[in-house]
C-alpha cells in the first residue's frame, strides 16, 4: 500500500544544504555558524509544514562551513518537523568509521520516527583524510570497503569483520537498530562511469550531482549503474536515481536571474579560490549556465517544471533535490525559494510523474 502512495504521489522532491558560509557580496558580513545552523533547522520546517519531501544535509570539515556532523544537525531538525524524510548529503564515508556512523543514523531514525536516510560520498574536498588519519592515495579503497561494511552492518543486529582498513570484530552487537528494518543508503555520483557502476553493483541509490552543463553528458552514469545492478542481479526497475543540483526559484525567470546571480557569482569566485583558481563568473558566463536546456534550476516555476521533466524523459529519476541557499544569501529569499518549489514547482511535477510511477514497483 506504502509504495503504491508513493508511485501515485510522483517523483519525490526535496532540498539540500552544504551549510557554506561565505560573506554577503553585497555587505561583506559572515554570519556565525551558530545563525547558518540555525537558518538550516529552519528551512528544513519550512520544507515540512511545505510538504516537501526530503532535507538534506552535507558534510565538511572547514571553518567555512557550517555543518561537519549532519547526524547532529538532522537530530535537532527531526524536534522541528514531523514527516519530511532527513539525509546526509553527503556523508564522506570514505573517512567515518561505518560503525559510528551506523549507529549515529540508525539512533536519528529512532528520534525522527524512521525518516533517517544516508546519501554516502568520497567527497569533493579531501580535508578529512589528514584530519582523521587517512591517506587520499587510498580514496577509492577506502570508500570501497567502508561501503562494504556499512552495508552488511544494515542487514542485521549482529556482523562479523575483517578488512584493510579497520580494526576486526566478531559476532559484534551493532546497536541501536533503526526503526526501519534498514536504512536507506544512497551513494553520491559526481561524473565517473566507476562510482555509478560501483552502486549499481551494490544495489543501492545513485544520486547525481549536476551543478550545470547539458543533463545528457550523464546518462552514461544512468546507463552504467542500470547496467551493473542488472549484472549483479538486482532488480534493474528498482535501482532508484536521484537528481541534485543548484536552483534558485522566482515568479519570473528573470527576476530569478538577477536575484541569484550575485550570490551564485560569489560563491563559485570563493570555491575557486580554495581551490587555487582565480576564474570569476560573469554575467555572460551565468546567463549560459542558466539556459533553458542547463542542468542549473534558475528561474521562475514554469521554466524549472519544464528542466525537471525534461531531464525526467532521460533519467526516469525518483527524487529531486536543490541546493537554494548558496554565496551567502539572506534567509528571506531562499524561504521564498523553498515556498514556491513547495506550492508551484512540486506539485506540477508530481502530477506530470505520477502515472509513471505508478506502472513501477518502487524499491
């Protein structure tokens, strides 16, 4: 009956947040990370009382963002809201010990009612190898077989281990359980065919990150994980795939455009300098970043149902999910971000998605 719901209800849609905090371009002023976790806590109850879908949460270990435990920032949401489904976005398995953070997840999902999910990554920023004892030469190895274990520690109360990278345990107690049977795991997809059919292999969720371009340089990564959960004898129509990526919403395209352009501007001028780049975008650049047929969700509701579908006739993805709060921006406008995503954008996409759906069994 649950998944029938779902089916008819449509493709799930959601927000996320990597919790950035970057000076107002307009003043120069930071805002404490203490104000940013708290702006998050309240975007994730406006999503709820909005009846968006999902909230996620990202992990980084730099003073520039607000949020390095998404555990923690979940916990406190899940006392704000009621029904909206909570996730890490991503977590950096890579470098978390898979039974800590088991425990940590499957602890949310017993507070927040069983909405616990994990969305796992290698990560785009490597400051947790050093900060936790890693070498970055291991980063495929290490998210390989953390992946491994957290998997098998999902399919029972009890698990036994031995691997490179972590110490061995038998018959060890792995407490507490979710509320769930197991909790859903996702992985992170940047752009590599590997990480795809590495889910694919695995059977779990594919979530993938576009952040700009032509939507249809990935469907190599949709067809390689299709093609690897088949081989691996998964039930190809129940691998699921999700859709993440910047937005910024307005009653017109253009005033979307002049709003969020500052802001996005911003925010990539100060992640090229992290990452010793000195590009700048510029109008021209931002305007074609934002085309009708990009991958980047700015612009009024219309336009953004029209990209969501659109990519929905590629992908036949289950969620969507956008990054609205970026470069600094006041929290008034990205609350009426998340309100017209809640009331224009998700209806008319559930309603254009849900016969599909409903011809599915959905995992």
């Amino acid at each position: 009956m649950g998944e029938e719901l779902l089916a008819d209800a449509g493709i799930e849609i959601g927000l996320y947040t990597l919790g950035d905090i970057v000076p107002d371009p307009y003043t120069n002023q930071t805002i404490s990370a203490r104000q940013r976790i708290k702006e998050i806590i309240e975007a994730a109850k406006l999503a709820d009382e909005a009846g968006l879908d999902l909230f996620g949460v990202g992990e980084h270990h730099r003073l520039d963002y607000a949020a390095s435990s998404p555990a923690v920032v979940l916990a406190a949401i899940a006392q704000r809201t009621s029904r909206i489904k909570l996730t890490s976005t991503t977590t950096v398995l890579s470098t978390m010990d898979p039974v800590r953070l088991f425990e940590d997840f499957a602890t949310l999902d017993l507070i927040s009612d069983g909405r616990a999910e994990i969305i796992a990554g290698r990560g785009a920023f490597v400051e947790s190898f050093p900060l936790f004892g890693y070498d970055t030469k291991d980063y495929d190895a290490l998210f390989e077989e953390h992946l491994q274990l957290f998997l098998k520690l999902n399919e029972s109360e009890k698990a036994t281990w031995e691997g490179r990278f972590r110490a061995s345990f038998t018959n060890a107690e792995i407490a507490p359980r979710p509320l769930k049977q197991k909790l859903p795991i996702w992985v992170g997809v940047g752009g590599t065919v590997e990480s795809a059919a590495r889910a694919g292999r695995h059977g779990v969720g594919m979530a993938i990150a576009m952040l700009g371009g032509d939507p249809a340089r990935f469907l190599p990564l949709a067809e390689a994980y299709r093609e690897a959960g088949k081989l691996a004898g998964h039930d190809a129509e129940r691998l699921k795939i999700g859709i993440t990526g910047h937005g910024f919403f307005a009653k017109t395209t253009q005033q979307a455009k002049e709003a969020f352009f500052p802001y996005y501007s911003n925010y990539w001028s100060y992640v090229n300098r992290q990452r010793g780049m000195t590009f700048r975008m510029d109008r021209s650049d931002f305007e074609r970043m934002a085309g009708p047929e990009t991958a980047l969700f700015v612009g009024s509701p219309a336009q953004i149902v029209e990209k969501i579908l659109r990519q929905y006739e590629l992908f036949g993805h289950r969620r969507f999910l956008a990054q609205l709060d970026i470069g600094g921006q006041p929290f008034h406008q990205v609350a009426e971000s998340i309100e017209l995503l809640a009331t224009e954008i998700a209806p008319a996409v559930r309603r254009a998605t849900s016969q599909a759906l409903s011809a599915l069994p959905l995992g």
